[in-house]
C-alpha cells in the first residue's frame, strides 16, 4: 500500500538547520508531485513546499522562501526537506505527502528552541 515515512526532525536552536527525510513506497514515485506541510500545535496543517515529478519545478510558502528547500530523489524514491535559519514558529510536526494519494504518514516533530 501506499506509505509516506517521515525523519529526521529533531529540537535544534533557532537560527539552526534540520534536513528531514521522507522514505515511500506503494506507488510509482518518479509520477508524483510531493508536497511537504506542517501542523503547529493548536493549528491546523498548512503546505510548506511542493517539487514537481522532475524536480525542476519548486513551489514555496511564503513564510519559508528562501530557507527551506525541498528536493526529491526518484531512484531513491524519497523527498528532502532541507530547513535553514529556523526559527521558534518553524516548530510543528512535518508531514510528506504525493499529491494523487490521501494518504498521510506519521510525521516527523521539529521543535525550535534555545
């Protein structure tokens, strides 16, 4: 079935950096637009980032431009999100995502914090 596994999050200072990670399998990845988005507590879950089946095409939340970078790798079949300069509000639970599936997976927890 299809499968979206999140890692890499962790508590890092702000200003710090954080790659997460996402492993999948069920699907033909290589034929999917991944997105990334992120639920803070008390909020609900918002679109941080999407990269086109060729990786040529990125798309951003404003909030993240310039900081986060979201890359794929097809023959791995994973999805990067590379998170810079973070700051307190960049804390959530980050999730991936294909865009044809209604699938979530468990999330990876990122806290930002000194």
């Amino acid at each position: 079935q299809v499968q979206f596994v999140e890692s890499g999050g962790g508590l890092v200072q702000p200003g710090g950096s954080l790659t997460l990670s996402c492993t999948t399998s069920g699907f033909i990845f290589g034929n999917v637009v991944m997105k990334w988005y992120r639920q803070a507590p008390g909020q609900e879950r918002e679109f941080v980032a999407r990269i086109d089946t060729t990786g040529r095409r990125k798309d951003y939340a404003e909030s993240v431009k310039g900081r986060f970078s979201i890359s794929r790798n097809n023959a791995r079949k994973m999805s990067f999100l590379q998170m810079n300069s973070l700051k307190p509000e960049n804390t959530a639970v980050y999730y991936c995502k294909g865009d044809k599936y209604a699938t979530w997976g468990q999330g990876t927890q990122v806290a930002v914090d000194s």
